[in-house]
C-alpha cells in the first residue's frame, strides 16, 4: 500500500527534525510524505501573533517581569498558541487525503478527527518534576497544562527517546502501556567507523556542545576547570553551541553556534565529550559524542543513565557538584587508555541500538500494527 503521510514539526530546527523524516523515507520507501512546518505558516497569522502577545502576558506575566522566564521562551506555549496550531494543521491536513499524521515533539496537538495520529517526543512537561532543584514555577502556565495531555490522548501511539519518557507518559498522563513506544533516536551527525588512535585520547582535549549554557551546566563545567588545568596544565577546554563569556581562563576556546559538519570535526578531534547538564530530557549531543568512540562525563538525570554505563561507556556525577566534576574530569584525563576503551563501547552501543535505521523500522512496525 503506498501511503501519504502529513509530517508536522515546527520547523526544520533542530537537526532531529530533518534526521527523523529521513527514517520515515527509509522505513516508507514506497510513501509519499509531506512535511509540513507550522510556524512558517502561523507567522502569516499577523492578527494571532499579536494577539498572542497580549495571551503571552496574562497567562506569564508575573514570570516575565521577574526574569524568571522570557518572551522567547513562553510564546508559543500559550493556550490561545496551542488552539491555534491544532485548527491550523486541521485545516491543513484537511485540504488532503492523508494516510495518517505524524508530528515531532509535543508543543502542540497535530491530531486531527478520523485520521490516525502519532507522536514522537524526547519530553513531557511533567517530567520536569523529577530534576533537582525542581520548582512549580518552573512549569508551562496552568492553562496550557491543562491542554498537554490531549497530545498524547489524542495520538494512537506516542513514540520516545528514552524509557525515562516512556516511564512519564504511563505514570504522569495515564496513557496504556502499549500505547508508548521507546524507538530511542540516532545520531544527526554522521557516525565515526574508525577507530581512533590512542594519541586522541592522549592530547587531552575536552569537548563541551551545547547552546542552553545555563541548563547545559556550562557554569560548573568553567567552575571546574581551573582545577583540572591545576593537575592537568596542556588540557584544552572547546565549546560548542554557546558563547559564554570565560574571562582569562585559560586554554578555554569558545566557539559559538557552529554547524553539523564543523561539529563532527570537533568530535573527532577530541578527546573526551563533558555535558554536566542539570536538566535533559535527551541529550543528543551526548550521543553524538558516543557514535565518535568519545567517553562521555555527564551527570545522573534524565535519560542520562540509559545512555551513559558508568564504567563502560563514560561516567555519571550529580548535577552541579562542581568538585566532583573536576575530580572525575581529572581521572579521565589522566587514563588515556581506558578513555580509549571506553570510547570503543560507546561507539558499539550506537551503532548497535542508537541509530535512525533501529528508529524507523520500530516506527513502522508500531505504525502499521495501529492503521
């Protein structure tokens, strides 16, 4: 049966959009997919989006003026935002005849009545509760709170990166067993088959990506520096992503927003991947550094646990422990051979579980079980 798929996302940003409707291709060679982004077409909505600022404020006014959140950050998740979208992909989808929808991520409800709907998703809103230093304020406003299950209600099955994930929609939406699917994701940036030579992992060359520098734990990672140099003086400290200011630390290298095949370059270059993240529904980068034969330092939360064996691909320490990153960053650094070693295991694990192909043949099956 040749299919017609409408594949909803907000854009082509961030690199999994584009990777996951590759896997679709792969998985649906003989399909048609449209891919359909929504916030081109929203923004042609001039009367919405200034609406919308007006929603912006009644609904995170108080987050607003005291900085705990930004403008940048609450405007589509508004309820007005969210009715928005959903009428806007209904009217959309409608104009074809769709064998059924697929959307990226849960920021809106891509459902549309009569047409099997699926999701894939690396977070849910309540998921949050489970990170250190949690605070209510933390949160979406109550009213778009409310709207966040239907997403999921709404789908005929809900896919995810991780079981920590799967483990939120049972637990915290109520949502059936079956009706969760952990496919994992793969890497964005192409995989690194060779395997390194030991002189790599010898020249000390530690590796941050991230653009969140705050929620990355790239404060802690700078905090912990000058205590790795103390022992380890030639180390080198790149970062990728964001651009933080970094004064005379020294041997540190900012490098800003940098694209996928300048990164890949970077991985292959280093020595050893860092990510002291303090919330991370899944990080990619971090597999990324694993497809690159990287040991990876990054901390006990999340999904960070399925993907990190401590031990055997890298190691775990507690969010914002500055003394204890410094600590494992200056054993790491001290051992090039078992970074070597664990670099070899990670680079197995990816390509054996954490791939795009795995993704899209998982989808499939549980796609086709449900039309």
């Amino acid at each position: 049966m040749a299919y017609k798929i409408a594949f909803l996302r907000k854009g082509p940003w961030p690199p999994a959009n584009v990777s996951a409707v590759q896997a679709l291709r792969h998985a649906f060679p003989a399909a048609e997919i449209i891919e359909l982004d929504l916030l081109p077409l929203l923004r042609q909505r001039h009367l919405t989006m200034l609406l919308n600022g007006c929603w912006m404020l009644g609904e995170y006014g108080c987050d607003l003026i005291l900085g705990r959140k930004s403008p940048r950050s609450t405007f589509i998740v508004t309820a007005l935002m969210f009715h928005t979208f959903r009428r806007l992909v209904q009217q959309v989808v409608r104009a074809q005849k769709y064998t059924f929808s697929f959307q990226m991520q849960s920021l809106f409800d891509g459902s549309t009545p009569g047409l099997p709907h699926f999701v894939y998703t690396d977070h849910t809103l309540l998921a949050n509760r489970s990170y250190p230093g949690f605070r209510p304020a933390d949160l979406y406003s109550p009213a778009w709170q409310r709207l966040e299950p239907s997403i999921y209600i709404n789908a005929r099955a809900v896919f995810t990166r991780s079981q920590n994930i799967s483990r939120s929609l049972i637990n915290d939406y109520g949502l059936a067993p079956e009706q969760v699917h952990c496919v994992h994701v793969g890497s964005n940036v192409p995989l690194d088959l060779d395997t390194p030579i030991l002189e790599r992992y010898q020249q000390q060359r530690v590796l941050f990506v991230g653009i969140d520098w705050q929620r990355k734990g790239g404060p802690e990672l700078l905090q912990a520096w000058p205590a790795v140099l103390a022992r380890h003086p030639h180390a080198q400290l790149v970062i990728a992503g964001a651009a933080p200011r970094t004064g005379r630390l020294r041997n540190c290298h900012v490098l800003g927003r940098v694209d996928l095949a300048t990164t890949s370059v970077l991985y292959q270059q280093a020595s050893l991947f860092c990510l002291p993240t303090k919330l991370e529904p899944f990080g990619i980068a971090v597999l990324e550094a694993l497809a690159h034969h990287l040991p990876v330092i990054t901390t006990n939360i999340g999904a960070m646990p399925e993907i990190v064996q401590p031990g055997v691909s890298g190691w775990l320490v507690e969010p914002g422990t500055v003394a204890q990153l410094a600590q494992t960053l200056i054993e790491a650094l001290s051992n090039p051979e078992r970074c070597a070693a664990l670099g070899r295991t990670g680079a197995q694990l990816v390509q054996q579980q954490y791939n795009w192909q795995y993704v899209g043949e998982h989808m499939r099956t549980a796609i086709e079980a449900q039309l």
